[in-house]
C-alpha cells in the first residue's frame, strides 16, 4: 500500500519562501503522478500543482509563477518551491499521487503552511 509523507510547512511571512517535500513508500514503480493540493478554512481542497512521470507539469493559475513542482527522476518524492507566499496562501496542503491514469487518488496527512506578519 502506497503511504506519502509530507514536510516542511510552518510560518512565514508575506513575501518569504517555504518549501514542502513529500516522500511515497511502498511502490516500486514511479508513480504516474504527484502534485500538490490545499485547504484553506471553510474553503474546498483545491489543486496547487501536479507533475506526470513524464514531466508534464500543472499549476493553479494563482501560484504560477511563484511556485514550482519538480520531482526527482527513479524517486517517489515530489517538492514544492514556493516564492513570495501571500496570505492567501495559508492553508493546509496535501500531497497526492496517482499509481496509473486509471487507479484511485493516494493522500498524505498534511502539512499546514501559515503565511502572516
């Protein structure tokens, strides 16, 4: 069973940088996709970025250009740059996975990410 572990959230202030990394265990094929969704409060769980085994990447259109995906070729990890984080960007993001175009959605627990002054 695939498991994904995140980490690297915290607190930041407008304008800064954090970076979340995310690790699958226990598939030992790569995993057609990893991405990234969040939270806010009393907001839906919302799609941040996505990358296919292939290198096809998928940004939300408000973190384009502040945040990018990469993951590493042979490895089940994906991470998550992001640059001059906003307010808006509080929330708590998940990592997510995909074994195949046809196979369910994988989840990890979730690292809150908390941009203020």
């Amino acid at each position: 069973q695939v498991q994904l572990v995140e980490s690297g959230g915290g607190l930041v202030q407008p304008g800064g940088s954090l970076r979340l990394s995310c690790a699958a265990s226990g598939s030992s094929f790569s995993l057609y996709v990893m991405g990234w969704y969040r939270q806010a409060p009393g907001k839906q769980r919302e799609l941040v970025a996505t990358m296919r085994s292939g290198a096809s990447r998928n940004y939300a259109e408000s973190v384009k250009g502040r945040f990018t995906i990469s993951r590493e070729n042979g490895k089940n990890t994906v991470d998550l740059q992001m640059d001059s984080l906003e307010p808006e960007d509080t929330a708590v993001y998940y990592c997510y996975a995909q074994l195949s175009p046809i196979s369910g959605s994988i989840w990890g627990q979730g690292t809150e990410v908390t941009v203020s002054s």
